[in-house]
C-alpha cells in the first residue's frame, strides 16, 4: 500500500531560559514528519524538522503551509518505495530543516522504524562519540557554574559562547578555565557567533590566542567576504565558518567561498545546511581542500540529534570532538536511547523510545 506522510509539534522547554543571552527564545517548536503504511501497521518512521529562529532560511510563519503541502502532496503521490525517493525533489533548498525532516524519516523507514537509520558502532551502542561541553551564554556567574559543571563531568574538550558580555569578563571566564586546565587537558573552543566588528577582531582575536584555543567559530558576522578572507590567513586562533555556510546551496558557490576564505574548519549543522546529503558533500568539499570539520546539532529534539549522531558516526572522526551535546537543554525532550557520558555521546539500544 502507499507510504503516507503526516506531521505533529512540540514546543520544546529550555532548562534555563531565563539565562541565556537570547532571552526570548523561552522554546524551540519541533515538527515531527511521521511516515506510515497501512500494510505495516506497527511500523512508523519519524523525522524532524526544527528550524531555528534568527539562523534558519525556513523560520518564518509560512513554515507550517509548506509543512501541509509536503504532507498532502507525498500521501497523494501513491509511493510504496521509500529508498526511491529523493529529498531534493521534494522540497526547495530554501527549505532546509523541511528537507532534513523528509531526509531523515525515509532513512528511518528504510531501516523499519526503528530509528537506527545508519548500522555503524554508534547505533549498535558499541561506541560512543565524543562531544565538546556546551557552555551556554549567560551571565558571568551562569556560565561559570556552567564552567565547574563540565569541567567535574570529564569533557575534554569545552565550547564557550562569546559575544554577549564585556569581552574582559569573557577573557576572565577563559583564563579560569585555563588555570584550571591547561591545553594538554583540555580542549577550547569559543563560538563568537559574528559579535566582533571586523575592524576590532584582530585585536580580539591577538588577546583570545593567550589562551590556546583551539578555534573560534565565526568572528565576525557573515556576508563579509574580503575582511573573512583576510582574517583567515592573518588570525593566530584558527577560524571556523558556522554561519557562513548557511543558504550558500549551490555547489559551485560552495567551493568558491572555501577557496576564497580558506577557514581552519567548517562546521557543520544539517539542519541549516538541507539534510544529510549536502553535509556530506560540504565535508567531501572540505576534505579536498585539507579543511577540517566537524558536526553540531542545532537545538533539534532527541529525533534530530539521533539521526545527526548516527550520521555523523559513519566518518572516522580522529578523535575531534562533536557539537552533539544539546539533547540536554529541554527538561521536555522526547525520551530516547541517547545519553551523555564521560565527555561522549552514546545511543543504548536497549532503552526505549518514547514517541
């Protein structure tokens, strides 16, 4: 019988959203894409798409329209054959986190519905993947709790957001960590999330290299080519692009901008970047340039991050760590296999999954 595609929500609570720099995301709205045949009745396929205020293309009122028109146009097409079908040609590249949605679920149900789209270590829960500790923007005291936190659970490599205090009192929060932790434990990597003017940056970034970074991800704000550019080939903490890639869809652009900003690193959200096929090919891009990268979720849901995590364990990741470590900001997550131990993220196959 014909595979059907229908859609539900969930508004996601952060555990601390008074706190954070971006006070008035209190929630994150998650949409689930649920694919089901009447021939299997206790088999269904999920996906989600979660487009993020303030980055993603698709965040706009309009998203539930295109949401219903995906929905109704697939169950009226009569497809029996999931692995037949091509994301792409069912939703525009303006729509990323749709298409990721879509993605996902017909990987999900060419794998039964089990929610284990890819057979690797990860998802047999024979190894786990190692993610940086998100320290999330705040106020002084909020991130330094936040600090002690991760640092007594075991990460070896912390990800701090910078950009939404005095740049002294963030240079504090990352001397601290240091005396705590020198650069052979400990692994740094701040995300400016474009705060910096490019005329200040290259000062910031001279007084941020004190601290052996290992990375800051995108400086200065994005669709600024030329000062990148220069920043890349200048800076003494090496550069990742995050923001930058985002509606950048075509592949031609693609390799245009790595070739002419030239960044230490890419990092990687499929959420914003279309799905599971255009990360791969930013990372096939990337390799052949000798960029480094890495993967991170984007506030999805415990539906999202799964399927990101069992993506991204396909690669030999070299021991660097992944940005996978959001499933614990909601106190209302859906209840999933996945958890976060010794500084790694790991899927259980044995506990359940609460849909």
């Amino acid at each position: 019988m014909p595979l059907r595609l229908h859609y539900s929500r969930r508004a996601l609570q952060f555990n601390f959203p008074a706190r954070t720099s971006r006070g008035a995301l209190t929630e994150h709205v998650a949409w689930y894409l649920h694919l089901t045949d009447p021939a299997y009745p206790d088999q269904q396929a999920v996906g989600e798409a979660a487009p993020l205020a303030g980055l993603s293309p698709d965040y706009h009122p309009g998203f539930e329209t295109r949401l219903q028109r995906l929905c109704a146009d697939f169950s009226a097409a009569q497809l029996t054959d999931a692995t037949a079908v091509n994301p792409a040609d069912w939703v525009e590249p303006e729509w990323p986190a749709l298409r990721f949605g879509l993605e996902t679920a017909l990987l999900d149900w060419a794998g039964g519905g089990r929610h284990q789209l890819f057979d690797n270590a990860f998802s047999r829960g024979e190894a786990g993947i190692p993610i940086n500790g998100l320290v999330w923007m705040g106020d002084a005291v909020f991130m330094g709790e936040q600090i002690q936190k991760k640092l007594a659970e075991g990460f070896s490599c912390l990800k701090m957001k910078i950009g939404g205090l005095d740049f002294a009192t963030e240079c504090a929060l990352l001397d601290h960590i240091r005396r705590v932790a020198s650069p052979a434990e400990l692994v740094l990597r701040v995300d400016a999330n474009g705060a910096f003017a490019p005329a200040e940056a290259p000062e910031k970034l001279a007084r941020l290299a004190r601290y052996a970074l290992h990375s800051i991800e995108q400086p200065i704000r994005a669709g600024q080519p030329e000062a990148l550019a220069a920043l890349c080939r200048t800076s003494p903490v090496p550069i990742a692009l995050d923001e930058e890639l985002i509606g950048v869809t075509d592949p031609r652009q693609q390799a245009a901008l790595l070739d002419a900003t030239q960044p230490a690193y890419v990092v990687l959200k499929p959420t914003l970047l279309g799905g599971l096929a255009a990360t791969r090919h930013w990372i096939e891009l990337a390799a052949a340039r000798g960029i480094g990268w890495w993967i991170t979720s984007a506030l999805e849901s415990n539906v999202g991050l799964n399927a990101i995590s069992q993506f991204t364990a396909q690669y030999d990741l070299l021991g660097m760590a992944q940005g996978l470590g959001t499933g614990q900001l909601y106190h209302n997550n859906v209840a999933s296999p996945l958890q976060v131990a010794d500084g790694a993220l790991h899927y259980r196959p044995a506990l359940p999954w609460e849909l």
